[in-house]
C-alpha cells in the first residue's frame, strides 16, 4: 500500500508477518537527480515483493537512490543491500555501525542473557528465533557514515540527522526545520511503546531514552512520520506519555522485587507484558528475550537512580531494593 504523505513523499507500508510491530514504514522521497528510501523491512520474500512492487508503481531508479537507516534493528536495516546499487549511499549511523564490525556480538548477547538469568538450554533457540538472526541483511553494506547534526538534503528537503540513543545506541531521527516535519525511527511510535533494551551493563539505554525524547520534545512539528504504524501531530503529549510509561514500568519492576533479591529473567517473568499469552511460560521465546532486555533496561536505569543494588559475585547476576 502506497500513500503520498507530502508533495514527494511517499509511505510504502511494508507487512512484517508474526511481528507484533505488524508493518514498517517506509518513506520514498523522489527528487529530479536523487531519490531517498528512509528505512526498507526485513530481508525477507514479502517484504522484498512489497518494496519491489511499490518503487516500481513510483517509478523509482534505484541506481539514482540512495538510502537512509534509522537504527541497526533488521526490519529497518534487513533488505538495503539488497536494494542498494553500487551508485547508491548508504546513510547510517557511525555509532550502530559498530555492531557489524564485532563477529561475535550474538555470542556476547547470548552470554549476557546467561548470566542475567535466561534459561542456559533456551538460549539457541532463542537465537534462531531472534528477527534480527533471520532478516539481517546478507552482507554488510558500505555505509556512509552520519552522526548528530549532519545533513541530508534530497530535492528540497532537508534533513538534519539527530542522535537519539535509547531504543538502540546509534539511533538517529531525521527533522526538516522548513516543512516541520520529524522521521521519528523507532524513537517515538504512536501505537505502541517502542522497545528500549539493555545488553551491557555499560549502557544505561533507559536513562539516555529519556534524555532523547527531552532532545526532540521543543521542536516544531506538523508531522511525526514514525518507523511503524500510525502518523501523528501531537508530539510533546506523546512523549509525556511515553516517559509517564517508562516511570511507571521501573515503579513495577520496584514491586516485582518487593524486598527479594532476584535475576532479570525472573524480574521479567513478574512483570506484566501486552501480549496474548495467560503466562510467561506460554511467551513465544523471542518475546522472553525482549522481555528480558527491557527488565535489564530498567534495573539499570533503577540501579542509576539509587533504587536497586547489583550483585555481580556469582555467575548469576542479582538485584535487590538498595534500601534493604
Ligand atoms: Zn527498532
């Protein structure tokens, strides 16, 4: 399905089958010398059916195209190699670049879930019924590398590159100041709450989350052109909610706890999830892992803000309330 958005800019919506995000969005910009495809679906059939099916009723030359990716996630990532000719720039960010210059980043995620409590026989399978293990792209492709503040100008728009880490490190928006309107990515969704995670205690995902929306939460908007579903105009009343949402969920985590020293898994399995399922042991195993992911998100962020204590001395990583 094809939608002209704005005067050259087109929505292809891209189904994303089994995925509870349900479609991708992505948005064709046509100019006379270059084109732009902001964001492309999973490296899979129908994904590549519905992108080959939609350029060609735009008309779109892909050896005149180049590409924009928001963040490293596959349903965003999953089929620009494919798509891109050797004429084509890539724009991503230098930051989620670095995921694909590591071999071994799965192992180190898969470690990570370990020692956080994920079940030690559930671990491949959770692997191989992780998206992005199926539908990244084949071959990493040769990027041009943009960080904050960087332009890209394609016809007359023009749109500045915002870092917005937090739904994953490299994350970047795209905002044209003349025209108002935002490429929120996945940092901003308006039917669902994008999913924040943490895979290294390193990175406090949950607290640099808030501090991008805080980023984006003055500019002027028309339009929020986000990476699923619905558009919307209303930005800053979305960001309240969302940040309302995420204070909400570590006062969860808080109770889950209670006065109990627990692992991540077992704080995600007590948490209260929006999904079908009667109980966490029906979960689909990706949606473990997610789940898992986004309790270690919050324990962090917890644990940043003085509410929880880690303890890192056996091989099971445990938290508990700091004021036990
Ligand atoms: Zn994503």
């Amino acid at each position: 399905m094809i939608e002209e958005v704005r005067d050259r800019l087109y929505r292809i919506e891209v189904p994303l089958p089994n995925s509870p995000l349900k479609e991708l969005n992505s948005f064709v910009i046509k100019a006379d010398n270059r084109n732009l495809i902001i964001d492309t679906g999973f490296n899979r059939e129908v994904c590549w059916e519905t992108m080959q099916k939609g350029l060609a009723e735009l008309k779109i030359d892909l050896s005149r195209t180049d590409f924009m990716i928001t963040h490293m996630h596959a349903d965003h990532s999953g089929l620009v190699t494919r798509l891109a000719t050797e004429n084509s720039k890539i724009y991503f960010s230098r930051i989620d670049a670095k995921v694909y210059d590591k071999d071994n980043s799965w192992k180190d995620m898969i470690d990570y879930a370990q020692i956080n409590g994920f079940p030690p026989d559930e671990l491949m399978k959770a692997l191989h019924n992780h998206p992005g293990y199926k539908y990244s792209p084949k071959t990493v492709p040769k990027f041009n590398l943009i960080d904050d503040n960087d332009i890209i100008e394609i016809g007359d728009y023009r749109l500045k590159c915002i870092a917005t880490p937090g739904h994953t490190e490299g994350h970047i928006c795209l905002y044209d100041e003349d025209k108002k309107i935002l490429f929120s990515g996945d940092h901003i969704l308006y039917d669902i709450t994008p999913h924040i995670e943490s895979w290294s205690y390193q990175i406090n995902s949950l607290k640099n989350y808030m501090e991008s929306l805080d980023k984006v939460y003055h500019l002027p908007v028309d339009i929020v052109l986000p990476g699923h579903r619905t558009f919307f105009n209303d930005l800053k009343s979305r960001i309240d909610e969302l940040k309302e949402h995420h204070l909400i969920r570590a006062d969860e985590v808080m109770d889950v706890l209670g006065r109990t020293e627990k692992n991540a898994y077992d704080i995600a399995s007590g948490m209260t999830w929006d999904i079908d399922c009667e109980k966490w042991e029906d979960f689909p195993i990706a949606q473990k892992w997610f789940a898992t992911g986004e309790a270690i998100a919050h324990l962090r962020y917890l644990e940043s803000e003085g509410r929880v204590k880690r303890k890192t001395d056996k091989n099971i990583i445990t938290f508990s309330p700091a004021n036990n």
